[in-house]
C-alpha cells in the first residue's frame, strides 16, 4: 500500500474507537491506585510507602499474566479479523485458564505469607508491618482483578471496549466511597487505616467481576458465556498457542524479576525516597493507563488486519501508530508536570520526599516517551505474530546493561537515588533504534490464521522490493 492511499480518517476514527474506551478504563483503574494513596497519605509517610510497596508486589503478578494477555490478544485479534468463532472462544478458555493460575499464585502469597512478601522489598520494619496488614486482606483482589482482566482481554479483541469501561466506572466509585467508609470508620464502623484500603480495593473488585458479567449478558454478547467452546483444544492448537505465548511470557516474567531487583534496590534508600517512589510509581501508572489504551488498540488494529489477510494495511498502521502514540505520550508528561505540585503534596509528599518526586518526575518526562515508543512496537509485533524479537531486545539489555548499571549504581559506587533511577531507563534508547529498523524491514508480520498465511509470500515479496 503506498503512502498516498492510506485512510487517516478511518485509522484514526477505528484508533480512537478502541484506544478512548480502554484508556479511560486503564486510567479509572489507576485512579482508584492513586485514590488509595492519597486516603491512606494522613496515616503518614511509612503508610504511602508499604502501600506502594505493595503494588510493586502486584505488578509483578502483572508481569506473571501479561504474557498470557498478550498472548490471547494475539489470538483472538486475529481470529476476530477472520471471522473464526471457536478460535476466538478457545483462545479465551486457555487465556482465562493461565491468568487464574498466576492469579491464585500470588493472591496465596498475599494472604497465607505477606510478611515474606514485605522482607523481599524493604529492610524496614515499620514498613513491613503496615505492608503485611494491607496484603492479607487484599490478596482476595488479586484473584478478582486477573478475573475481570481475563474478560477484558476478550472483549477488547472483539471491539466491545464499552462493557469493561463501564464495569471499571463502578469499580472505582466503589472504591472511592468505601475507602472514605473503611479507612476513617465512617457510619459506626471502626477507623480501619490501612487494613480499610485493602477490604475497600476488595470489594471494588468484585463489583468489577460482575458488572461485566452483568453487561456482557444484557448485551447478548457471546463469547463469554459459550463455556464448552472455551475448553475445545486440540493439540496443534496447544502447541501453537504455547509457541506464541512462551516469548511473551518469559519477557514478562524477566522483565517482572528485573523489576523486582529495582524495587528491591530503590526499598533500600531512605524513608523519604521510599515514599517518593511509591508516589512516582502511581503517578506512572497514570501515563501507563492512559498509554495502555493506545497500545492495545493497536494490537487489536494490526491484528484484525494482520488475520484477514490486509498486510499492507497492518503495516501502514503499525508505523503511524508507533509516532502517534509517542506524541500523545508527550503531551500526557506535560500536563501531568504542569499540575505536579498539588498532586505531590496532596500525597503526603514535603521537603525532601517532594524534592525526590520532582526529580524522577523531570527524568520520567523525558525518558518514557522514547521508552513508550519501544512498548508499542513491542506490542504490535505480538499482536502481528512475532513475539520473539522485542522480548530478545528487552531481556538482553535489561540483564546486560540496565540492571549491571543499577546495582552498581546503588551498592557498589554508592550514588545518589537519582542516578539510580535514571540507570534504570539507560537501555531504552539503544532498544529503540533497532525496533526502528525492525518496523521498516516488515518481518514481524506472522499470521496465525490462514487469510493471513495465503497473503504472506506477496507482502515479503513487496517488502523486499523496496
């Protein structure tokens, strides 16, 4: 397809039909992370950092399941793309089936062990203690959160990105009411402190649970509920399902460790930069959530296309995705530096603890453009069918250079906590100039579906025309 011929009125109208609905769900479920901080931020200092600690805990859950997210996005998008109905209702059987895995994992660990969880992040004792009061209570979220993310991977595949939106406008109006309730003792009930966040973040899971199981039937939408389909695997399909996915999964798994190790090393600085990385990392997860929209539909532009066969259109979206997205981050970084000093003191933040956020905030704005232009290509060379090529990227740079860099950085030279952090994203520019020239060179384009195979052999062959 040549340049002149591509549709930007219809790119952008099917972009923002899919990326608006699902930002706007990522940033409510981050709202409701950030919303925990700041009822939580008059019960002091060590009680914003345990419960970013916390999340650090549940993000690595997130890397756990990601890769099976990925995954089954890769399947389904293509499959929808196709018109293959039990491709799509298998593929969200065996995606359910290994997010639930992970998620029992971890919601196990929270409950019946939080005081090991608490030892692995931090060496403080007062951290931990609060720490282990929040995790005991919300490990049960955990298992809701995976469940309610099992079925929005479905829905957002087959283009139906309203139903988990709306579930997560409840969830977080839950969430926000009952904090209020838990946290303080509002209406009789005793003041629960942090113990309150945690049973609040509970039950606002599983409204999320079931208001989009509520929805998705109103709707008579039907992949979720055709439970037979979703369990009919053959074994071609196992094996296939698993090559695809295990690139995934060990990226997310490596780069979930990695992010451990940094976390674990950031839990070792002082009090205050403790509190002001957990204030960064939920102000991260904002232009992370707001990110996550864009990215996902881009998996599920390119991989509809990618599964019916439109290589040529993939691959012009694919492109423009990569920069638009970028831009948007940019823009995201500025108003959110714009707004930071209220935000940053409403979190319990002051003196040196806001001086800390200030900086990593400034190295962020910069960083994470570049470092948001690696996760979108990443992310559509997996809904195209190459899930190799990111991963190897991200493992080897991660292991080699970035980690090497931190802990050097903090236990060997002993440098400031800045420095630290900004070790932290000194791989994404490398990375990004040879996922450029990945992009350009359209090998990353592996149909999963025959509409897509029978196109193949001419989209290589046009490709190496040019």
């Amino acid at each position: 397809m040549k340049h002149r011929t591509f549709s930007w009125g219809s790119f952008l109208k099917n972009l923002a039909a899919i990326a608006i609905p699902v930002a706007f769900q990522n940033l409510l479920t981050t709202t409701a992370s950030m919303i925990d901080t700041m009822m939580v931020a008059p019960l002091g200092e060590l009680s914003v950092g345990a419960l970013g600690l916390c999340a650090q805990f549940s993000s690595l859950m997130f890397s756990g399941y990601w890769g099976f997210f990925g995954g089954g996005m890769l399947f389904i998008s293509q499959y929808w793309g196709s018109g293959e109905d039990d491709g799509i209702e298998r593929s969200y059987g065996m995606t359910w089936m290994c997010m639930m895995t992970v998620a029992v994992i971890f919601g196990c660990l929270a409950i019946f062990a939080p005081g090991l969880v608490m030892q692995i992040y931090t060496d403080k004792t007062a951290i931990q203690e609060i720490g282990v009061q929040y995790l005991h209570i919300v490990g049960i979220a955990y298992i809701m959160q995976v469940f309610s993310m099992a079925m929005s991977c479905l829905l957002r595949s087959t283009e139906r990105v309203r139903i988990p939106m709306i579930a997560s406008i409840a969830s977080v109006a839950t969430n926000l009411i009952l904090n209020w309730v838990f946290i303080y003792g509002k209406f009789g009930l005793p003041a629960m402190g942090i113990r309150g966040a945690a049973l609040a973040t509970t039950c606002a899971a599983a409204v999320n649970v079931l208001m989009i199981y509520l929805l998705s039937w109103k709707s008579g939408y039907p992949y979720l509920f055709r439970v037979r389909g979703h369990f009919r695997w053959s074994r071609a399909y196992l094996k296939t399902f698993f090559v695809k996915c295990f690139p995934i999964l060990c990226n997310e798994i490596l780069v979930g460790i990695g992010n451990m190790v940094i976390n674990v090393t950031l839990g070792r600085q002082p009090e205050h930069v403790i509190a002001a990385v957990a204030v960064f990392r939920t102000l991260e997860g904002l232009i992370i959530g707001f990110f996550a929209g864009f990215s996902n539909a881009s998996s599920v532009l390119v991989g509809k296309c990618v599964g019916a066969g439109e290589l040529d259109t993939a691959y012009e979206r694919a492109k423009r995705l990569v920069y638009l997205c970028s831009g948007v981050i940019l823009a995201a970084n500025l108003i959110l530096f714009a707004v930071h000093r209220p935000i940053l003191t409403r979190m319990s933040l002051s003196g040196a603890s806001y001086e800390a956020g200030v900086r990593m905030l400034m190295i962020y704005g910069v960083v994470s453009v570049i470092r948001m232009g690696n996760w979108i290509q990443n992310d559509t060379y997996r809904a195209a069918g190459d899930a190799v090529y990111g991963t190897v990227l991200e493992i080897v740079f991660m292991y080699v250079l970035m980690l090497p860099c931190v802990l050097l950085s903090a236990f060997a030279l002993r440098m400031p906590y800045w420095v630290i952090f900004l070790c932290c994203y000194i791989d994404e520019p490398i990375r990004y100039v040879l996922m450029q020239i990945h992009l350009y060179s359209g090998k990353w384009v592996k149909p999963v579906t025959e509409s897509g195979r029978a196109a193949l052999p001419g989209f290589l062959e046009a490709r190496r025309k040019r």
